[in-house]
C-alpha cells in the first residue's frame, strides 16, 4: 500500500497556481516540484489540509479561501 501525506512527511509536488479567471501565477512545469515537510507550518493551512491523505500519483483540485491562506 503506498504511503499517504502525513505529518512530518517530506513531500514533492507538481502544481499550478491560478486567480480566478483562470491567469496561471505559478507553476511547478516553470519552476520546478515544489518540496516541504508537510506540517511544519511553511506552506498554507488550507493547502496542507487539502494534501493530508493524498498517496504518490493523487491529483486534486479545488479553491483555496482566502481565511485559510
């Protein structure tokens, strides 16, 4: 069974950043993975909330509220 994200895991992620509207900020296919340990309190809340659980090769999408950036 693969491993899921959980605290204190490190972590890699392809993503991509939009506003609404659909203009793309930022993307991991510009700058590379993005690497964290998840639960460390360096990424947004509602970011690693969203994560938690997620195993090797799980996408997901979705909008980010502005009280949990």
């Amino acid at each position: 069974m693969p491993m899921k994200i959980a605290r204190g895991m490190a972590v890699e992620l392809e993503y991509e950043l939009k506003i609404k509207g659909g203009a793309v900020l930022e993307s991991s296919v510009r700058t590379g993975p993005l690497r964290y340990v998840h639960g460390d309190g360096k990424m947004l809340p509602g970011l690693e909330k969203r994560l938690d659980g997620l195993a090797p090769g799980d996408e997901r999408n979705g909008e980010i509220p502005a009280r949990e950036a």
